[in-house]
C-alpha cells in the first residue's frame, strides 16, 4: 500500500496542470535540490576551520566529471527557483494580474529564461569539465587578491548588502498591498513575508555565489588558499554571512512547506518540523563559527 508521501508525489506527477502546474513542480524539484547542495557546500565549506584536511579532500573530489556535471544541473536548478520564485512573489503583490492565462504565459517565459541564462554558463562550466578533468590539462594559477577582491568591491558588498536588507524593511513596514490583509501578524504571516523578501535578496546573493564561484572561477581553482584568501576581505564575509543566513533559513522554511503537504500524521509531521529546525540550527552555526574563524586559524 503506498504511503502518504509516494501517493501524494505521484499525484501531483500525474495531475494535468499543464505548464503552470510543471513550473510548480519544478520549482519545488529545484529548490529541494538546491538546498541538499547548500547544506552540503556548508557543512564541507565549515570544515576549512573544523578540519582543514577533510575540506581539501572534498574539493578535490569535486573536479571529478560526475560531481562538475552536477554543478551544471545545479545552475539551471538555481536559476529556474530564482525566475519562478520572482513569479510566485509578482503575482502575491498584485494578484489581481493573476490569471490561468497569464500563469501559463509566464511559466514558459520562466522556463525560456532559465534555458538562456544557463546555455553559456553551461558551456563554460563544461568546458572547464573537458580541458581539466578529461584531457586533465594543468588547472590555471592561483587567483590573485585582485581577482578575489579589491577595496571598491570590498565596500560594493556591503553597500549590496545593506541596501537589500533596507529595501526588504522598507517595503515590509508598508500598509498592506497584494494580499497582505489587516489582520494580526502571526508567525506564519511574518515567515510568509520572509520568503518573500529572502527570495528577492537572494537573487543577486545566490547568482552572484555561482557566477564566482562555479563559472568565472571553477572547481579547479579553489582550494584551502583560496578560501583563506578570499575571507581576507571583509565585504565577502559578510556576503557569505548573508548569504548562509537567508538561503538556509528560505531553504529550511521551504522544506518545511513542503514536509506539511506531504507528512500528514500529526506526531511525525512534529518530528519532522523539530528535526528541520535542528538541522538548520545546526548547519548555521557551523558556518557562522567557521565565518568568523576562518581558514587562518588552522593553517600551520
């Protein structure tokens, strides 16, 4: 007999919601997927304080094809959540340009999108594939601190930053608009903005990480040195911190949506909850501890 979980998965794969419904399966595959990355790319990214070792042992391991094929699907998985979360969010502040029409419109539109915005960095990423893990050319040289980072972009991050978290303020302490109703705040009312505005923030936040880090630099190029360097300049630490703290707290609330449609049983729905908070907890603090600790201090 299939469980609650199989049978409610296979009726949403089988339901014909045409291309609003696949958008809305695609997004919820996309962000799943996205954060089972990050909390990856978190826990082994904290071991350069942790357990320096253990962290160039990983990294090694991701020029391996399998793992860079990977990061490739992980670009169109973050740029498909990213366009289809800004979707989702335009029509909640004006719902009343929502219709099924529409929907499906821009749900193509979505699916466009992603399409061309991946293509080239797919072909960079892939070709980085090619030259350095199957023709196993020499990777390039060490990044220099000008490419890492320098004084202008050093005070741009900041600025990025704060201008974001103002806006998102901002725009949260107006008057109600879209579906925002004059009702009392509650908790899921607050978190419900949060998604919202955390979606929005992570946008540049997000792309940005994977421009740098997955295409313009790659795989190849990051080490323990590389790190160490990189965290030398204060405005990429507090781009990470922002970073970390939003995307794992959008990522956690997001599975948690999704354990609520799919976990129906009230004490394993509870235990599912209390074990997504704890993991998130948890995760965050490892990369807040190895944030201000850095790979310095463990370096010999």
């Amino acid at each position: 007999m299939k469980t609650g979980v199989v049978d409610g998965l296979w009726q949403g794969i089988k339901y014909r919601g045409g291309t609003g419904h696949l958008a809305f399966i695609g997004h919820r595959l996309a962000g799943l997927g996205t954060l089972l990355f990050l909390i990856i790319h978190v826990t082994e990214t904290s071991a350069v304080y942790f357990n320096p070792q253990f962290y160039a042992d990983v990294v090694a391991r991701y020029q391996h094809p399998v793992f860079m094929l990977g990061e490739i699907g992980l670009v169109a998985a973050v740029l498909f959540h990213g366009l289809n979360g800004l979707k989702i969010i335009a029509f909640d502040w004006k719902p009343d340009l929502w219709s099924p029409e529409r929907e499906q419109l821009w749900s193509l539109v979505v699916f466009g999108a992603t399409f061309a915005l991946w293509l080239p960095a797919a072909f960079v990423m892939g070709r980085s594939l090619y030259l350095h893990s199957i023709l196993m050319e020499p990777a390039p040289a060490a990044v220099t601190p000008e490419q890492v980072g320098t004084g202008w972009a050093n005070v741009a991050v900041i600025l990025l930053v704060a201008a974001g978290l103002i806006v998102a303020f901002a725009a949260s302490a107006r008057p109600g608009s879209g579906r925002q109703a004059a009702i009392k705040p509650t908790l899921e009312t607050r978190m419900w903005m949060f998604m919202r505005y955390s979606g929005v923030l992570l946008i540049p936040l997000a792309y940005g990480h994977v421009m740098i880090k997955d295409i313009l630099h790659g795989v190849h190029l990051i080490n323990l040195a590389y790190v160490d360097l990189y965290w030398r300049f204060l405005g990429w630490r507090i781009y990470d911190a922002a970073l970390l703290s939003f995307a794992l707290a959008h990522g956690a609330y997001g599975l948690k949506q999704v354990s609520e449609d799919y976990v129906h049983a009230p004490l394993r729905l509870r235990f599912t909850k209390y074990a997504i908070l704890a993991a998130w907890l948890i995760i965050t603090a490892m990369g807040a501890i190895a944030l201000v600790g850095g790979v310095g201090a463990t370096l010999s």
